[in-house]
C-alpha cells in the first residue's frame, strides 16, 4: 500500500511539472511565431508610409506578446463563480476557466507566477538563439559562397538579414509590460527584465553592425509609439501591486480620513457586480483590504498616475486642437476687454479731475 502510495505521488508530480513545462514552451513558441505571423498580415495593410507599418507591427506584436504570456496563463487558472455556473454544462465549460484561483493567494505564485517567471526567462535565450542561429546561417552562406554560379547567387551569399525594428520594439515592450504587471508582486521579474535587455543590448548592437544589411529609414513615429504606451502600464503596475500587498492583514493606512474611507467605500459599493463575478468579496471587505497600510499608498499612486495620464492624453491633445482655432477669438475678446478697461479707467480719472 505504501508502494503504491510513492507511486501515485510520483505520477502526479511528474504529470503536474509536465504540464507546467508545456505551458511554458507553448508561450515560448507562440511568442516567437508571433514576429513572422504579424509581418504577414501587416503587409496586407495598406500603409502609406513604412513607419506606419512597422508602428503596425509593433502594436499588435506588443498587444499579442503581453495577451500571451501575462493573460493566457491568468485566464487558464482563474476561477470566476458566476461564469463559471453559467458555462456547467455547455461544450465551452469543458475546457474553458477551469481554474481554481480567485485570488492571489500563495498557491498561485507557485502555479501561475512561476509560470510568468520561466517564460520571461526562457524568452530571453530563446531570442538569443534566433539572433545566433542567424549569424551563423549567413556564415554559412559566406563560406559556400565558391559553389555560386551566377552574380546574383553571389550577391544573395553576402546579403545579411534584415534588422526588423519593429520586432524589437514590440517584443520589448511586451517584457515591460509583463514585468510591470507582476513586477509588484514577484520582484524577481525586475532582475530578469534587466538580464533581457542587457543581454539583447548587446547581442542586437552585434546583429546589426555585423551581420545584417544596411537597416531601412524610419521617423520618430516607433520611438513616439513606444513613449505614449508605455506611462499606460503604471496603471496596472499601482493596481495589482495594491491588490497582492492587501492579501496579507494589515491595520488602516494613517492617510485615510473619514472622507477618504467613504469615497473607497462608495467606490467599491459600485462595483459590488464584478467582485460577486469574480471573488465573491463584499464591498466592505474589498474596501478594507484596499485601505490597509500597505495597500493604500499605491492606491494613491493609481489615482494621480490617472490623473497625469488623463491630463497628458485627452487635455493636453484637445488643448493643442482647440487652441489654433480658438486663439483669434480669445485674443480679440482680450484686446476689447483691454480697452473697454482702459475706457473705464480714464472716464474714472476724469470724474475725478472735475471735482
């Protein structure tokens, strides 16, 4: 019976670190399939110029590489009640939300954010080795390059790859993305964030000055792509850290007054539909966690970050619209308002001189 027992705990643990590994390589995989299967569909937009392509490119692979690694895993361990009850029975319901995690408790850094972690970590060498494999194909072609017949066969063999930016930048900008999200909760993805830039720094700055061709001309729109998307992930960088700090008890931040702990518990009252949709927590409850000493400050950071963000997003850009055309108007009603106070100011002098 004991026999047995060592038995089934070693298939289980093998079949459960089996699928782990599964699901790291199949984010692996899917993320390094995704640079060719967007450049396809890109070249099947119409674009006037190639900046606007490879902006393309860099948005969807962002948006592909962050849905990937940071939400496909999420969405397949995640326990949503209400959805859940809803799906029992139907041909969805077998293989979709079968988690069991509503929350972050330990068990899912163990299942879910070890997970993130390797594919972070697996990312990296994995780019690294596309990069090599490259260099080493085109020294290959270089040293067959007595077999070629024709001029452009020899031409071909000296032809290095092309450095496609906007597959940097939106692969980069996923690891931001990704390490900004978890970053509050697991700090260790800040450690291999840095290792991935680092490292590919100085692979990519030996790719293109060795091996690749002489790359293409862009303008400033990639570089202006990637400065306005990226203030964005502050936003969910504030709001997780917020929610995986008050997982542990702690007493009331000092900051909240009897003003403030109202504002949380209206707020939290309102979204009362989505907590019972997705961990069953009372307004009160969520409301209380969220005001706790080591949640609150990032509660507060997420409130001006939103702010900075409203202002720098939607004012300042309705600001820079309106003002040209509002600005002769304005300056005309300030030039009659000038003088009709200087007509006031010397009628009052006037008065003042007859008596």
């Amino acid at each position: 019976m004991h026999c047995m027992l060592i038995a089934a705990c070693s298939i289980a643990f093998v079949i459960y670190y089996a699928a782990q590994a599964l699901a790291v390589l199949s984010i692996v995989a899917v993320n390094l399939s995704l640079p060719f299967v967007l450049a396809a569909l890109v070249k099947r937009e119409r674009h006037q110029t190639r900046s606007d392509a490879a902006v393309s490119e860099a948005r969807a692979l962002l948006f592909m590489y962050f849905l990937n690694t940071a939400g496909g895993v999420v969405l397949a361990n995640v326990y949503l009640p209400t959805t859940r009850a809803r799906l029992d029975g139907t041909w969805l319901g077998s293989f979709f939300l079968l988690g069991v995690y509503s929350d972050l408790t330990p068990n899912w850094y163990r299942d879910v954010g070890r997970t993130v972690m390797l594919s972070q970590i697996l990312g990296i060498a994995s780019r690294v080795s596309i990069l090599l494999g490259r260099a080493l194909w085109r020294r290959y072609k270089i040293h067959k390059r007595e077999r070629c017949i024709t001029q452009r066969e020899l031409s071909a063999a000296h032809d290095g790859p092309h450095f496609t930016l906007a597959d940097k930048y939106g692969e980069h900008l996923g690891v931001i993305y990704v390490c900004l999200l978890y970053s509050s909760a697991m700090p260790l993805l800040l450690w291999t964030t840095a290792v991935s830039f680092c490292v590919l720094f100085w692979v990519e700055k030996h790719f293109l000055l060795n091996v690749c061709r002489n790359p293409i001309s862009y303008d400033a729109s990639l570089a202006q792509y990637a400065t306005r998307s990226l203030p964005c992930a502050t936003l969910w960088h504030f709001a997780l850290g917020a929610w995986a700090f008050s997982m542990v008890a702690a007493p009331r931040s000092g900051i909240v007054g009897d003003a403030a702990a109202a504002a949380v518990a209206k707020a939290c009252s309102a979204l009362q539909a989505l907590l019972d949709a997705t961990n069953g927590l009372s307004a009160a409850q969520t409301a209380d966690r969220l005001m706790q000493a080591n949640a609150m400050p990032l509660v507060v950071a997420l409130l001006v970050a939103s702010s900075v963000l409203i202002i720098w997003l939607v004012v300042v850009p309705a600001w820079e619209i309106a003002w040209p055309a509002a600005a002769p108007r304005v300056r005309r009603v300030w030039r009659k308002a000038r003088r009709a106070a200087r007509a006031a100011r010397a009628r009052w002098a006037a008065r003042r001189m007859w008596r």
